[in-house]
C-alpha cells in the first residue's frame, strides 16, 4: 500500500523545508483575481522575415517536400512507420511561414537548421536506414495523429546509459510550462539543444509536445499517449518504471495524469502550476465570477483536488519554490489528501521563485531514483479509486462500467483482507456505481493459482470465486432495482443507450478521438441561423489549428462513407434542412432535441428556429459507437487561451443558443439554457433555464 511507505518516509535536511499533509504551511502568493481580460491573439503575430531568408527556407523547405513525395510514392511498412519523424520538419517550417510564427531574430536561422536534419533523415530513409532510431541524447521524433491524421513531434533525451534491445528501460515523462511562442518550429529546435530539467543516464525522458499550449488537455493529453505509443515501437521501455513529472503548466498537467491515471506510474512529481480552476482563478474570493453550475461541474474533469483519493494508488513527490506564486498548487493537494488521510513528500525550495531550487532538484531526484528501483506496485491488494466522469474509469484491476449520476463522486474501494495463503476475502466498497468488472489479469493479479476467496459488497456477502491457474481472474457486478447481482464479465450494456467509457459527452469529448467535419451542402431555411452555422464552422477549423496544431478534417454531408461514419465521430454542421446526414437522423427521429423549420424543442420547452440553434452531443444513431456533435467545436474559446486554467469545457451535453448575440471571444452567442443529459442518453426532466 503506497500511503503507508509515504507515512514512513523520513527527511534530513539543511536551508530546505520538507512539508508534509497535516502540518501547517505558509502561505504564498496568490495568482491574480480572474478578470474579463483584453483578449489578444495567442499565438501572436511573429516578425517580419528578410525577403532572401524567407526565400531560402521555402527553397529548403520545397527541397524537402519533393524528398517527403518521393518516400510517400513507397507505400511501404517501413517508410510508412518513419516518415512522421521527417515530416515534423517540413511541417514546423511550413506551418511557421504560413501562421507568420517566426517570434525570434533566430528562428529563420533555427528553421534552416531543422530543415538540413530533415534533408538528412529523408536521404537515408530513402537509402533504407534510419540511424537516429539507435542516437543517443537529444532526438526529436514524430508520429501521425489519430485524432486527425496531422503529424506531431516529440522529444527524447536517451541516457548515455541506454543499452538498446537490452533490459527495459526507465521512462520519464516530462511536460512542459506555458510557452505562447513554443509552436512546432520553437518546441523542435530547444528539444534538439536543451536537455530540460532531469536526465536519466539509464533511462529516457520522453517530451511531449503536447499541441501547444493547453496543459496536456484534451488532443494535448491524447498527445501525450500517442507519442509514449510511437516511442514504444523502438525503444524498450518498462511499464512498471514509467512516471509523470512537470513544472509550471507541466505541474498542472502532471497533477492531472496523477489523478486520473494512478496506477500507471511508478511515481509522479507535479511542480508549481494549478490543481483546481476556482481558488486558482480567485473565484472562491468573489462569487460574482462564477460561471453556471454546469460549467463548475465540468471543472471536475481537470481538477485534481477533487480526485486526492487516487494518490493512495502512486507515490508522489510534490515541489513548490517558497515564494512562487503557484505554491497553492500543491498546498491545496496537501490539503485535500490529508482529508483523506494520505501523506507525501513535499519540498520547497527556500526563498525560491518560479523555478526549481537546484538542491530541492537533487532531493527530488533521489526520492524518484528510490522508488523507480522497486517500480510501481504491480499486484495490489488494496485500490481507492475516485472518479466524476467513466472517461477516467480504470485504476489497475477496478473498471468503472456505469454511473447513477456523471459529474458527482463515484469510487471503488477494494480490499483484499487476510494473509496470502491463509483464507482471504474481498471487501468491496461502491458510491454512485451502477456497474464495474474486476479484471485481475495474470500480470496484475494479487491472487494464488487456484486461490479461493469470497467478495463482500457494500456489507453484503457476494459469493465465492476462485483464481485459475494463471491467477487471473475477472467478475463484473451489477446494480439494479433489485440490488447488486454477478452478471457475465462479457455482457453488454444494461440498456442500449447508455453513458459508458469513451461514449459519456460532454461535446469537448468528441475532439479526443478521430472526428471528421460535415459541411452542410442543402439550402437552409433560416438566414440568421446560416450565417452563424458557417462563422462557428470556419472559427472551429480555424481555432483547431491555431490551438491543437492540427488540420480539421472536413468532407461535404453528400460525400461521406459509410466507413468514415464507422470510424469518426461527425461533427455535423447545418440544420436538417441543410445538412443531408442530419436530416437523415431526424427523419428516423432518433434525436433527443426536435429541430425542424418550424420548430426547435427541448422536451416541453419550445424556442424560436429562426433565431436559435442547438448545439449537442449525442451517440451516432448511424453508428452508436461514436458520437454526433452538432455545431461545436472546442467549446472553450479564444479569451480562455489566455489562462489554461480556464481552459476547461464550457458546454455541457447540450446547450441552446440565441443568435441574436453575436458569437464572441467568450461564447458562440447567448446560452438560453443546458444542461446533461441522464445516463441513459435522455432529457433530464424539467428542463431548465440556463444563466
């Protein structure tokens, strides 16, 4: 149990402040009062490029791209595999020119030199070789996004240590702090030349790019994940000596792969940055800034506070500098896991800033180097797992499978009572679950072979079950009207519709997974609600790539095939009248809002469809396997860019929006109303007004 090893940590130090849960700590400034701030373009405008340099980083950049075609016309394997890790040159070149993202005297400079590597990485691609896959130090990688098929970098610091094809190797994973000018051309050229805050001389630091600047969130988080995939392919690494470190920004985003990813890592280390969005943006001081309660309880999706519970499943190493700012990061964690009787190390840097004191770096690299020895714990007989969303459902064995309500506490405590090889039981403790499987595999099994053991659930004696030979075992219980029952692991849902893992909204759900834009080709009946249809679509299109760095796939509704409605979720833009595959659901009447020419309603509430239009999240009736989304991008917008803790959805399943205020910095135009819908996909009932 890690919170016990956390209990007896023990600490000697000089100048340095060691804090741990239940004891007093200073306090820190705080991040200024969350304002309606002027909002500016991020990113902003770069500088003007001399005429002859620009000339000759497109001739570079043209040199490269006709190399790029010649791989492409391979349509093999192996080109296929290696081509991303030349084409984030040309691509963070080429995006630089077009966006005008040249913000330093010496990225013109920075430009050419990463367009000479990629010349070098094509040719010998094209030779059949690909030697940068076996270089130690600084590499930048690349692979392709599923998530819309663009190509993103990476960066690796691989320890002179590294024996490769040998034994598996440590893996850090290290996120980055807020860098408005850190797109693709900046990211690559300082992961070529800066070895960033820790080297493992026997292991791998992994960098994510993480889509620029959105603290590891939604296609940043994805990132995250895709580039540990493509790394996986060609490095050995081990999957019980992984872990999460950040600072700044990369603190946030660290805190948040710790909540919602415990049993992952071997350990984390979140410095500085932001646990919570509402103390972090001063809401707590001035009420009047709160925005509507679904949007507060959408902040459940981020917040770390909320979820402290889950650190008993990891060991943590928290650091602040002593007069940062961002202290309240970790002091609101502190707090949080000593309410619920969880201690961690946590080290404070004396009379330090925003940065890392350099003898707090040696302690925390210590404390990691302890713990990475032993790894994470890979059998467990005890798991307290908290979630508000089934999009974060699984710590180790405990899968989540149903909610009675998303966006309110549900957890799974499991333990295992008695001494191996003496008569053990099962104790098992649920709130707001409906539904979870035990899949104890033979890797993470805390089971004998053969070992018997009975299940208690909430109080209530569950039967016995036993172990096979390879220690596995798996069970899924159920709730219903009559109470809990054993149902088969494999079953399907209790109802057709139903929120479950990776299918449970809100709208901003839809854009962490492949998703195609469906452009409305029909003659729509409404002006007002044309005008905004396309405005919202071209800002979605346009804001995807200025913020997640990608091209947004678009294909007109009369052009889409059966399998891209197998493979996507669609983000259907129009009205039924206009958009042929909306139409198409509407008349199966498979569609929880009613929205025709004469009509738009919300079950018994009624608005005017000249002036209003809705905007939802739905499974695909064509394919209830994917989403729907209709009329939404991101639906955090551009004055959120400016803090990314505001950066958190902004609408929830659906939403109802008066046209007659026009679309702005801060939303797409007046919401009347929204809310979620119930766990089975319906209405709540009475619909409410919104604020």
């Amino acid at each position: 149990m890690m919170a016990t090893n956390f209990v007896r940590t023990s600490w000697v130090l000089t100048a340095l402040s060691v804090i741990f849960f239940g004891i007093q700590l200073p306090s820190a400034a705080a991040p200024p009062v969350a304002t309606q701030p002027a909002v500016r373009p991020i990113p902003a405008a770069g500088l003007d490029v001399p005429k002859d340099v620009l000339a000759k980083i497109k001739a570079k950049l043209s040199a490269l791209e006709r190399k790029i075609e010649q791989l492409e016309k391979r349509r093999d394997l192996r080109t296929a595999q290696y081509l991303p890790d030349v084409r984030i040159f040309s691509e963070a070149v080429r995006k630089a020119i077009e966006d005008n993202a040249f913000f330093n005297k010496n990225d013109p400079a920075h430009a050419l030199e990463l367009l000479d590597l990629g010349q070098q990485r094509a040719e010998e691609l094209l030779s059949g070789k690909q030697s940068w896959t076996r270089q130690k130090g600084l590499v930048v990688r690349g692979y392709r996004s599923r998530i819309d098929g663009s190509v993103q970098p990476f960066g690796l610091m691989i320890g002179s240590d590294v024996t490769f094809d040998a034994d598996p190797v440590r893996c850090d994973i290290w996120f980055r702090g807020r860098s408005e000018k850190g797109l693709e051309l900046q990211f690559l050229y300082d992961r070529l030349h800066s070895e960033g805050q820790y080297v493992l001389p026997a292991g791998i630091v992994l960098h994510p790019f993480g889509r620029y600047c959105n603290a590891n969130r939604f296609a940043g988080e994805v990132d995250t994940f895709e580039a540990l995939d493509k790394m996986k392919q060609d490095y050995r690494i081990d999957e019980n000596r992984l872990s999460v470190r950040g600072f700044s920004m990369g603190g946030a985003a660290c805190w948040d792969f710790t909540v919602h990813y415990p049993c992952k890592w071997f350990a984390t280390n979140p410095g500085a940055g932001f646990s919570d969005t509402k103390q972090f943006l001063r809401m707590d001081k001035d009420p009047s800034l709160l925005p509507p309660d679904y949007q507060q309880k959408l902040w459940t999706l981020y917040d770390a506070d909320v979820l402290a519970d889950n650190l008993y499943n990891t060991h943590v190493v928290a650091y602040s500098g002593e007069i940062d700012g961002q202290k309240q990061a970790a002091d609101i964690m502190v707090e949080a896991a000593a309410k619920r009787g969880i201690k961690f190390p946590y080290i404070i840097g004396p009379q330090t800033a925003h940065k890392l004191h350099p003898d707090s770096k040696k302690l925390i690299t210590a404390q990691m180097d302890a713990w990475s020895k032993t790894g994470r714990e890979q059998r467990r007989t005890s798991i307290h797992f908290s979630t508000f969303t089934l999009k974060y459902n699984r710590c180790a064995w405990v899968i989540l499978n149903g909610l009675e309500q998303h966006w309110q506490e549900a957890y799974v405590d499991a333990d295992i009572q008695g001494a191996a090889g003496s008569p053990r039981t099962l104790q098992l403790k649920t709130r707001n679950v409906t539904d979870f499987t035990l899949d104890c595999t033979p890797e993470n099994s805390p089971w004998q072979a053969e070992e018997s053991f009975a299940v208690t659930l909430n109080g209530q004696a569950a039967g016995t079950w036993k172990a096979n030979d390879k220690r596995a075992v798996m069970l899924r219980f159920r709730n219903d009207a009559t109470g809990w029952k054993s149902v088969d692991p494999n079953a399907s849902a209790a109802t057709p519709l139903v929120k479950r893992h990776q299918l449970q909204g809100p709208v901003d759900d839809a854009f962490m997974d492949s998703f195609l834009f469906v452009e409305p080709t029909g003659k729509f009946t409404h002006p007002a609600v044309e005008t905004w249809v396309h405005s919202e679509m071209d800002r979605a299109i346009r804001e995807w790539r200025r913020q997640m760095r990608g091209i947004a796939r678009v294909k007109k509704d009369t052009d889409v095939t059966d399998e891209e409605i197998r493979s996507n979720h669609l983000i259907l833009w129009g009205c039924p009248q206009s958009n042929q595959l909306l139409a198409r659901m509407t008349k199966q009447d498979s569609l929880p809002i009613h929205w025709s020419a004469k009509k738009l309603a919300v079950g018994t509430r009624t608005f005017d469809p000249a002036g209003c239009a809705p905007i939802y999240i739905y499974p695909n009736p064509l394919n209830p396997e994917r989403y729907i989304v209709l009329n939404s991008g991101l639906t955090y917008r551009e004055a959120d860019y400016l803090n990314n803790a505001r950066q958190t959805p902004k609408i929830p399943d659906w939403a109802i929006v008066d046209l007659s205020e026009k679309p702005s910095a801060y939303a797409p135009g007046k919401i009347i109303t929204a809310d979620f819908f119930d766990e089975h996909w319906q209405l709540k009932k009475p619909v409410q007004s919104g604020r």
